[in-house]
C-alpha cells in the first residue's frame, strides 16, 4: 500500500497530509476532514450530489482522486457558506422552494456558483445545460432554475 | 466505495510513462480523466495493482485548430471556439458525451478508449457475483450471445465515430517508437469486446491530428440516447461530405453504439460521390448501412429498435450535411 503527502487548499485553508494513493477525494472531505457537506449519492458519476469546486471548475469529487487536488484549491459548500447567514445562492433556493429533502442542494449550488462566476445573466436554457449534471429527486427542477436566474436578475 | 489499494505513478513524459509500463507489463492501467476507469474499479472490474497517471505529461494537453492532445478535458475541446467553427461535428459530438460535470475531467484520449460496455458487466462485483460472472471480467461465458466464446460489449464513445468521419488521426507512443494511423484503426475490427483495440500494451494515444481537408468538409454528429443528458450513446451516426451538394467529392459515414468498434462504411458512401445527394440515394445508402449493422442485446434500448433507428439517423445527420444550407431538390 502506497502513500504520499498531498499538499493542497480546502476552502481557503492550506492541508498538508499523507493520504493512501488510491484515496478519493469525496471520501478525503467526507471521511478524514469531516466536510460531510459534500454528499455521496451514486459513487459514480450519475447524480452530481458529490460536486464540489477544483480551482473554481464543479468537478465530481467521487471520481477524483485526492491526487489530483495536489497544488490546487477545493472549494466546498462549507467554503461558499459565509460564517453569517446565506450565500446569495443559497438564499435564492430558500426562498424559491428550490430545495427539499437538501440532498443535492450542495451540488447544485456549487454547480450554480460556478455558472454565475463566469455568466452573471444566464439565459433559461443556459441554467438548465449547466445544471444538466446534477439530479434531483423532489424538486422537478423549476424552482432550481427559477432561484439561479433570480439571483442573475432573469426570470 | 473505497478503492483497493493501487500504487500511483505520476511521470512527467511520454518516455518516462512508456518505461513505467515496460516495468509495470500487465500490471497497469493508464489513468486520464478517471470519469471511464475509476467507477469499473469501483465495480471490482479487473483491477490493478498499479495505475499510471498521464496528468503531469504535459506534451498530451492542448488543443489547436488541428491537433488535440490527449489529455485535454472534453470541457476544453468544448470551449475552443476554433475548434467547433472547424470541425462542428465534432463539437456536437462532445457536447453530447454525459454531462458538463464529468465533461470537465473526462479527456479526449480516454474517450477513445473507452471499455466496451454491456448490462451484464457494468455492474457491480455482488451482482455479477450472483448472476455468474462474464466472459469480460472473472467469467467464462457470455450472457448475451451464450452459445458463443466471445465478447459483445459495445463502443459508447462519441468522439470516435465523429474523428473518423473526418478522416482524423491519431498519434501514439509505444515501446517501439510512434506511429500514426487513421482514428478507426485504433479499434479490432474483428468484433471483440474484450480485444477491443488495435494496441500494442503499453502504447500511449498522444493526439488527434486533423488533415488539412477536414477543414473543408461539412460534419454533423446525431445521438440517440435515452436521457438528453447523462446517457451513452445508444446509436452514434456522423457524417461528412466534401463538395457541391450537386456533386459530392466525398461522402464518410461513421457510427459508434452498435456494435464493439465503432465503423466507417466506405463501401456504401463512396458510390455517393459525383451525383446529386437526393433523398433517394441518401435513403439507399442508409437501407445499405443497415442492412449490414448487428447490434446485440446489452445496452438500455432493444437491438431492433436502433437497428430501425440506423436508417432514420444516417437520412437524418446526411440530410444535415448534404448542401451548404443543409437542404438539397428531391
Ligand atoms: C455518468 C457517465 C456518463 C457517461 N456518458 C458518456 C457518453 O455519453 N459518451 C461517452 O463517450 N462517454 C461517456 N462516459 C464515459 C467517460 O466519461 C468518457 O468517455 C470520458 O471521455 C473518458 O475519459 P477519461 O479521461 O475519464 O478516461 P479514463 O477513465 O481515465 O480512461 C479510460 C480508458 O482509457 C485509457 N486511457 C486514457 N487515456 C489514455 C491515453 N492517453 N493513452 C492510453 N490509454 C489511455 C485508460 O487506461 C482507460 O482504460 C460517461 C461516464 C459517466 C461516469
Ligand atoms: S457481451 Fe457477453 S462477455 Fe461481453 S460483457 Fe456482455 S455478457 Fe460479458
Ligand atoms: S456521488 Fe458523485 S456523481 Fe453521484
Ligand atoms: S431536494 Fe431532494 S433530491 Fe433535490
């Protein structure tokens, strides 16, 4: 069994740490830093409840090894939450009805986070393609699309 | 899921990973994106005790309006404008493959080579445990074609059928040196699910090189799936034409999801240059195309079905593409 250590940031704060070769780095949030913020829905890349942010890009962290966040900066949904109240994302799903069992409520708000970074007035249909790697099971999708474009002044 | 043990091995050249592997022979697995490999080994699909990671070899990344590395992520071939202006076959067929978020890790090289897929292999250890295990992983008999020995899974990949349309190339390292050869000669096309590539063990896919007259040809690419998002391809179909929709230079027709490679049909598109694209002679190559495909039963959608579906996708994506305004007299 092989290791090394990964030098790399979690929300903003430096990690330095051995971690086994083969170790993912849903089960490195998850397991060893106690992120749990960060679900696990399928394991293999067909919910996006995993998502988290790897140098700003929403990546699947259940098929990254931890590896590969070596030298760069994972943003979690802990790292989004400000200390005092919401993300404007996060209060945008509250308030539209967006979330409701909050399961993939994680995944969808980084994947939006992202999306409104690089595109601060989505159209419909770019929300939808941006979000189209992320399942819900409660919501039908609406209200999410609704909350992210309120937040980039659409309707 | 935890993985089982493996040792990783990060080289920082084509060179330095071919070594590896000349150490390593038969007990490794190349590691681009993760998206293909990592939920088979989380299945307990031959696993092995070493992967070679193909991260750090920067030679292998980039993307130019006639190369693109192997490394390079889908998301990146996705967001190069040059690119989809160049070749929009090729962007269609990328924007199709799974989601934006496994688009941001899976590369193109690892699309290529993607596993063969089948419903009774991309399953988990328990549940192929139970059913008696295959041919292709730990077993000694097919499911799917039982009086058989020998190996159905079906290429999914998109890009493949879209690259070999064009005519593209792909560049490879091994231990005895590189060679470049067409896209679909990557592929056994002898039909075998498990001896699925041409490639010698150990070999690198290091780029796709696009030939100066793909620049000049109209491409498409048309998938069915079952979900618009997510799914494999059930049936792939691209197409593109060289020329006057009057008088094509060159008609290639190119198909993945069907069958263990994905395949080019020369011999039905090249009676196509020279005449008019009618829809007549559109429909009878695509009847010819048909007539010769012969999927299994092992992906979501029945065989007959996307059998059926072949006709309708190759009218379809050549309609696409005959004439510069993409439609032609009757
Ligand atoms: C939910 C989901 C949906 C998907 N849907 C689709 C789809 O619709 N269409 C589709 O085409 N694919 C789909 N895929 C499969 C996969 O994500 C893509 O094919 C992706 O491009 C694979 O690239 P990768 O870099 O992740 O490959 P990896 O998993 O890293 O590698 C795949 C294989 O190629 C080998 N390999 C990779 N690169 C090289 C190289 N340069 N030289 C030599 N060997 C190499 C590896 O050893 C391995 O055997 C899907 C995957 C998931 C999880
Ligand atoms: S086609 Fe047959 S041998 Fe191949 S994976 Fe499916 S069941 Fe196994
Ligand atoms: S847990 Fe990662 S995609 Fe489902
Ligand atoms: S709110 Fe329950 S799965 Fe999305």
């Amino acid at each position: 069994m092989a290791s090394r250590p990964l030098r790399t940031r979690v929300n903003g704060t430096a990690l330095e740490r051995t971690v086994p070769d083969e170790r993912i780095l849903l089960d490195l949030l998850r397991e060893d830093l106690r992120l749990t913020g960060t679900k696990r829905g399928c394991d293999l890349g067909t919910c996006g409840c995993c998502t988290v942010l790897l140098d700003g890009r929403p990546t699947l962290s259940c098929l990254t090894l931890a590896r590969s966040a070596e030298g760069r900066e994972v943003t979690t949904i802990e790292g989004v939450t400000p200390a005092e109240g919401l993300h404007p994302v996060q209060r945008a799903f509250v308030e539209r009805g967006a979330t409701q069992c909050g399961f993939c409520t994680p995944g969808f708000i980084l994947t939006s986070v992202a999306l409104l970074r690089d595109h601060p007035h989505p159209s419909r249909e770019e929300v939808a393609r941006a979000i189209s790697g992320n399942l819900c099971r409660c919501t039908g999708y609406t209200k999410i699309i609704e909350a992210v474009l309120a937040v980039g002044g659409g309707k | 899921m935890h993985l089982d043990p493996f040792e990783l091995h990060e080289p920082a050249t084509v060179e330095e990973a071919l070594e590896l592997a000349g150490t390593l022979s038969g007990k490794f697995d190349y590691l681009a994106g993760g998206t293909d490999l990592l939920p088979n080994y989380k299945m307990h699909i031959n696993l092995r005790p070493h992967l070679i990671s193909l991260e750090r070899v920067s030679e292998l990344r980039g993307v130019s309006s006639n190369r693109i590395g192997a490394m390079t992520r889908l998301a990146e071939v996705e967001e190069s404008p040059d690119l989809s202006r160049a070749y929009p076959g090729v962007a269609e067929a990328v924007r199709e493959v799974a989601t934006p978020l496994v688009r941001a890790s899976g590369t193109v090289g690892g699309n290529l080579l993607l596993e063969t897929r089948c419903f009774f292999f991309n399953q988990t250890y328990p549940w192929r445990q139970s059913l008696g295990f295959c041919l292709k992983a730990d077993g000694d008999r097919c499911h799917v074609v039982p009086q058989k020995e020998r190996c159905y899974a079906t290429f999914s990949g998109d890009l493949a059928p879209a690259l070999a349309a064009l005519e593209a190339e792909v560049e490879v390292a091994g231990p005895s040196g590189r060679r470049r050869m067409p896209v679909e000669h990557l592929y056994n096309a002898a039909g075998d699910g498990i001896l699925r590539l041409s490639l010698v063990p150990g070999e690198i896919v290091v780029a796709i090189h696009f030939p100066e007259s793909a620049r000049r040809a109209r491409s498409a690419y048309t998938k069915l799936r079952v979900r618009p998002s997510f799914d494999f391809p059930e049936l792939g179909v691209a197409a593109a034409v060289w020329g006057a929709a009057e008088a094509p230079e060159k008609v290639r027709l190119a198909i993945g999801g069907l069958e263990t490679y994905p395949r080019r049909f020369d011999e039905d598109t090249d009676a196509l240059a020279g005449a008019p694209l009618t829809d007549a002679r559109v429909r009878t190559v695509a009847e010819a195309v048909t007539r010769r495909v012969r999927p299994v039963h092992n992906t979501f959608l029945p065989p007959d079905y996307r059998r059926r579906m072949t006709e309708v996708f190759v009218r379809r994506t050549l309609s696409r593409v005959r004439a510069p305004n993409g439609s032609v007299a009757a």
